[in-house]
C-alpha cells in the first residue's frame, strides 16, 4: 500500500470557514429575489394549501366515511406520484377530509383500488414496519419551523405506526424515527373499491397550545404495495419525499382550540427473577436467583408548544426489543442501536453525527448511558431528565441522568446540551453540543466533549456540512480534536457524497460513538442512475466509492474501493452486486476473529464479490439471498445469507435471517465455520394484544443459542401489560472484540398505566 501525509485546518480555521460559508450562503440568498430563492430550494409553487373545516362533535371513528358530519369537508385528491412515475397522476385515486373540534384534529381517508383482490393488508402489531403492506401516512409540522414533524401512519387493517421527522432525516426503512409513541386513534376498513380509515389526533399529543391562526405544515403519502406506488400531496419530487419537511404544505382554518398542554404520569410496577450463572463474577456480578421487584414512574409535560420535559426516576427497560446478533468481521466496534423509549423520544434533536452512513460514528450516542459498553449488562437508573423542543427559534435538547453502582460501573453523572439555531427556513443549521461525565470510583474520573456543526443547503440538491469537536480527559494534553467537513449532491440521475476527516489519536468521547481514533478519513461516493425503457425495470444504478484512511503520521491502516451495480424492479424485487471490493488493512495488534483464532499483525490484501437479490415484495412470502465471496486476510471466505418473511395472514408472521461464514485462514485453527442469525415469530391477537418471540443462534459464543419472548396486552392507550422472558444477554457489547458471554434468566411481569387530566 502506499501511504500518503495529509494536512488539516486546524481548530481555529475550520471555524472560520463554517462561519465564512454561512456568510457568504446567507448573502448569496439575499441578494436574489424571492422567486430565484424558491427555485433554488426547491419549493414547489402554487404552495399547496388545505383546510379544516369545524364541527361540534367529534365525527364517528368506525373506519367509514358514512358519518354525514365528513361531507362538510372539502375533499383533497390532488396527490401526485413520486415513484414510478415523478409528477404524473396516481393510477389510483385517494381523498382526504379534515375536521376540527376544540380538542382533536379528524382526518378522513378514502383509498380507491381498482384491483379486486383488495390492498395489501398483513400488520396487526403496533409499531412494526409497514413497509410491505399499502398504508397511508401523515405527517404535521405543529410548529411550522419546515424541518420537524410528526409522522402518524396507519394501514388497511387500522393498525397504527407512528414516528418522529427531526431535521428532514429519513428513517432506516420508513418515514421518521419511530422511538415516539404518540396518543391517537384509528380505525379502517376494507371496501369494495378499496378501503377508508379514520385518524383522530388530540391538540395535546402535538403539543400545541395555540388557539387562534393555527397553521400547521402537513402532508399526505399514500403507498401501494402491489404496484411498489409512492403518491404524495406535497413534496412529490424524487428528491424530496415525506420527510421533506420544508416542501410540506400548509393546513389553515383551526381557530378556537382548547389548550393542547401535554400532561402524563406514567408509573410502573415490575416483579419477577433473574438467574445469573458462576462465570457472572467474571464481570464483576453476582450469581445466583434473585428477586425482581421494583417500581418507578415516567413523566412528559409540555412545557409551551413545541416544548416538551420528560421525567423519569428508576427507570426500567424490561419491555425493551433485544439487540439482533452480529459477528464481526472487522478489528473496528460493531453499532448496535438505541433499543430504549426514554433515551428514543426525540432522539433526533441530539444527533450531532461525526462520520457517514447508517450507524455512523456520533458524538452522542445513548447507549452508553445504563448499559455496560463491554458486557452488555444493564446498569440501573436513578433519575433522569431531559427538555427538547424549539424555544424562540432555536431547537434545544437538554439531558440528565443519574445512574448508580453496578458491578464494575461506579455511580456516574452524564449531562448533555445540544442546541440548534436554524438558517433561511431550508434545512440548513449551526450548532453546538457539550457533554459532561461524572464517575465517583472510576479513573478517569470525569471526561467531557464539545463540539460545533453546521449543515447548510444550497440551491436544491446541494447540501454542504462541517463539524469541529474536542475532548478532555485527564492524562492526555493534545490529540483530543476531531474535524470534518463534507458535502451531498442528490439529483434524479446523480447521487454523490465526499468526506474528510481527521481524529486525533486521543480524542476519546466516552459518551458517543466511534469506529477509530487516530484517522485521516477520506471519503468519496458517486452513485449514477437511469430509468431506461425496459419491461420491468424501474431504475438502474452503477456506483463507485474509495475510502482512504492513513493515520495522523500518514501510514495507511484502511483502504478500500468498491464498484456495485443495482436494478430495482417495478414489482418490487431487485438485485444488488458488488463487481469487485478490493480491501487493505493494516493490523497493529492481533486480530481475534473467532475464539481462539487470531490473525497476527500485517498488512492485508483481499479482493471480494458480492450478488444480491430479493424477491417482489407484495407476496406472502419474501426471500433475500446473499452471497459475497473471495479473498480475505491472505485466505478465503465465504458468507451467505438468506433473509425470509412469511405471513400467511394478518394475525401470524415469521421472519428469519440464518447465515454461514466458511473461513479458510492460512494460521493455526483457520479452518472453521460460524453459523449466527435469529428466527422471529409474532402473533396478533388483536391490534392491542401481541405475541412476539426471537431465537438467535451464534456459534462463535460459548452459549450458543438465545431468545427472547414478550406478551404485550395495550389494554388502553399508552398503557400496557408486558409478561417477558429473556435466556441470554438482552443488550450486546459495543467492545471491539466481545468479551465472554454468559448465560442469563431473567422473568419479568411489568404493568404500566398512562394517566393524565
């Protein structure tokens, strides 16, 4: 490999520059007309507009538009089509009806379907993805600040997914991130032409006070399974999308609402046990059965509109989703994502990413707070607060969170401050967050970061963003700093996205998460797309990425380039391949890939291939087969991988992910096979009663085998009956190498109850 120096602006310059890019975006802007500056965010025009109409009762919730009270709204129907077809008339048509009282705002939706077998409808559970079901979905910008919303989605079966839209972020799979649990109702029905539903949304789940002028931005996604069909009132453009807060339109006519001031007491009760093994002294816990009984309470008060406190004292995570096994075939940390609802309300506002991707390095992460980053073990919470929201034109985010001894983690204090001053109404923002933690026992015993970003979009498509972030930890003088600057391009026929980075090789954010220190990051991706005339074929995209990663001496540790060629397909199927992948790296320490299999340090070349494809995913039954094969540390791997779902009907589902890695290494014991994945088995009594249980297997682990299983019974809104099992360990290591694992049995009863006035 060849190894290359680097220069980087230092701290004081790279903030010169993010303030010297604001300058001259924000003047760039003024100097044009209001017309150039709509045509060059992107606003669509005649911004589209709708209106509510009062009534003075609430309209009947049963799914159907019979109640006469639904014709005194006028109609919505000019939605149009993102996919596949940008800006023509959807091949089905759809309404839309809004009513008011001084409590709740009423959505009526009619979804006319020619197709006589009727929409795809196979979701019951709550909160699940509805990706492969039609659905229709909302989404409210209470505050009008065109970069937040709330997303409230809903399917032909009336079951409810709901989300949160920060910062015109996209989710993993749908719109939002979907960790926020609102308050609404629902109901649907499946016609003869098609199907209806009926949403209701109290002022208060939005926490909106206002009572007169109201004007929120809003808009409408309607999703067609069979078709793979995209249809969206505002914001249609393929660039845009949903989440495209600042292309939403506009709702007028709410006047005379009560106050919408957010006001719940949630307590909780839990009881049952827990077995931990002998090998449990190892990290420092006890072994032996033990005693589950414990209480504790959450609060949420809206503090003003848009405002929001959560409140909570021995928090419990019982009901948490378990963490979806992995094996790692890097030197680097795996990320695992927050699973836990007080940490995910509202997550967004403390985003402050540090890196590319899904996953990506950030300088928060919350999985750090009550959960053992190497063993996985939970760690309990005394108290914990947080404020998010806007406040006078900024967006803030403000946590505490207490936690006690456990194990080998000392009492610890961890304070954070994110706070966000938006720019132009575009998107575009500057930013700065601190974060501060206190560990009575622990050496070091305290370790803070802080850092400033800014994300400002230009013309429509081009988005430029820049961070600087320090930290302090005892012992070490310099290094700390970590500096990034990066832009995206996104066009119907070009995506391109480059990346510079340098890590000192002491910067240490125990709070956040980071793939590697001491880095020299270079990155750069163009992705180039067609929709070419060929029967089936929706799109194709060939794409290519280098990534470049010496040390702050200028020695290569990582390197790799990579060419990939993808078909989506109008049904829904589609192929992913890597041509070629051809990888460098550079091991300073021993790498344990598997037990007591270590790759001695060196340089390593490797070549691989990679051919994907998934099955058309309006059936019953939807299949993904992978294979990606080659060269690999001087030897060869093998991984393939199959990935399942199958619903015979609406109440029962399966989904598995089973994969084989045969590894041929040139050292001692190289020659071996790990076999991990995860069976997933739900069952939907009813929208509010659910059984789920998930087997995992991993044979790189002593304890091979896993599960999980939880009866949830939503017996009113937002509270809940939870009975859950869990043999194993709930939570992963986030440690670049897992520890040894052991084996858990852990029964808990929890009953939680939403009250509010």
């Amino acid at each position: 490999m060849r190894t290359r120096r680097t220069e980087f602006p230092q701290l004081g310059t790279c903030l010169f520059l993010l303030i010297l890019l604001a300058a001259s975006s924000r003047l760039l802007y003024s100097q044009s007309s209001p017309q150039t500056n709509q045509r060059q965010l992107g606003v669509q025009e005649p911004l589209r507009s709708a209106q509510a109409s009062a009534v003075d009762r609430p309209p009947k919730l049963d799914g159907t538009l019979d109640d006469p009270l639904w014709q005194r709204a006028t109609p919505i129907t000019n939605l149009l089509q993102r996919e596949p077809y940008e800006g023509q008339s959807p091949t089905e048509q759809t309404e839309v009806r809004i009513l008011y009282t001084k409590h709740e705002v009423y959505f009526g939706v009619a979804c006319h379907d020619s197709f006589a077998g009727g929409p795809v409808a196979t979701q019951l559970r709550r909160d699940v993805t509805q990706e492969l079901d039609d659905y229709f979905e909302i989404v409210i910008d209470s505050r009008r600040d065109r970069r937040n919303a709330y997303v409230f989605q809903i399917n032909p079966l009336g079951t409810q997914r709901d989300a949160l839209i920060t910062d015109e972020q996209a989710g993993d799979t749908q719109d939002g991130d979907p960790g926020w649990d609102g308050v609404w109702t629902s109901s649907a029905r499946i016609t003869r032409d098609g199907w209806t539903a009926t949403i209701a949304i109290p002022f208060s789940t939005l926490n909106f006070m206002q009572s007169q002028d109201v004007v929120f931005g809003v808009n409408f996604k309607r999703f067609i399974r069979r078709k793979n069909e995209e249809d969206l009132w505002s914001g249609w453009r393929r660039t845009f999308g949903a989440t495209k807060i600042s292309q939403a339109g506009e709702l007028h006519g709410i006047n005379d609402i009560g106050s919408g001031r957010l006001f719940i007491v949630k307590p909780y009760l839990l009881g049952g046990f827990s077995h931990l093994p002998a090998n449990a002294t190892a990290s420092g816990l006890t072994p032996g059965t033990t005693a589950l009984h414990t209480g504790g309470v959450d609060v949420k008060i809206g503090l003003r509109s848009n405002l929001v406190a959560n409140l909570t004292a021995n928090t419990d995570f019982a009901d948490s989703d378990v963490d979806v096994q992995q094996f790692n075939l890097t030197p680097y940390k795996l990320f695992f994502p927050e699973k836990r609802q007080f940490f995910l309300e509202n997550a967004g506002v403390f985003d402050f990413p540090i890196g590319r991707g899904s996953g990506a390095d950030q300088l928060f992460f919350s999985r750090q707070i009550g959960i053992d980053p190497v063993t996985g073990q939970q760690v309990p919470i005394n108290v914990g607060a947080k404020v998010t929201g806007s406040l006078d034109g900024f967006e803030l985010g403000v946590m505490d969170v207490d936690t006690r001894s456990s194990g080998p983690n000392p009492g610890a204090n961890y304070a954070v401050l994110r706070l966000k001053r938006s720019l132009w109404g575009s998107g575009s923002y500057i930013g700065v967050m601190g974060i501060d933690k206190r560990s009575g026992d622990a050496i070091p015993s305290f370790n803070q970061t802080s850092g400033v970003d800014g994300r400002f979009v230009l013309f429509r498509n081009l988005v430029l963003n820049g961070y600087t972030a320090q930290t302090r930890t005892p012992g070490y003088s310099s290094g700390q700093s970590n500096l990034g600057a990066g832009l995206n391009f996104r066009s119907n026929w070009l995506d391109f996205e480059a990346e510079h980075r340098k890590i000192g090789p002491n910067f240490n954010p125990q709070v956040g998460f980071l793939e590697r220190t001491d880095c020299i990051c270079d990155f750069a991706d163009a992705t180039f797309k067609a929709r070419p005339e060929f029967a089936g074929v929706r799109e194709m995209q060939f794409e290519g990425f280098i990534f470049h990663a010496p040390d702050t001496r200028g020695v290569v540790q990582t390197q790799e380039w990579q060419t990939t060629f993808r078909a989506d397909f109008h049904n829904g199927s589609y192929t992913d391949d890597d041509i070629v992948d051809v990888f460098a790296q550079r091991l300073t320490l021993p790498f344990n890939i598997y037990k007591n299999v270590n790759i001695p340090v060196g340089v390593y070349n490797w070549t691989r291939h990679q051919f994907t494809y998934g099955t058309p995913q309006d059936l019953r039954l939807t299949v993904r087969f992978f294979e990606r094969f080659g060269s690999y540390y001087n030897g060869r791997l093998n991984e393939f991988r199959v990935r399942a779902s199958y619903r015979p009907n609406e109440h029962l589902s399966f989904s598995a992910g089973p994969q084989w890695n045969r590894f041929r290494l040139p050292i001692s014991d190289g020659n071996f096979s790990v076999v991990f994945g995860a069976l997933e088995t739900d069952y939907a009594f009813s929208r509010f009663l659910s059984l789920s249980t998930i087997l995992q297997i991993d044979t790189a682990n002593a304890q091979a085998a896993s599960a999980n299983v939880r009866l949830r019974w939503n017996y009113r809104p937002d509270s809940d009956l939870y009975v859950i099992y869990t043999a194993g360990q709930k939570f992963a290591s986030l440690a670049a190498v897992s520890p040894a694992q052991f084996y858990e049995n852990r029964f808990a009863i929890k009953f939680t109850y939403s009250w509010r006035p």
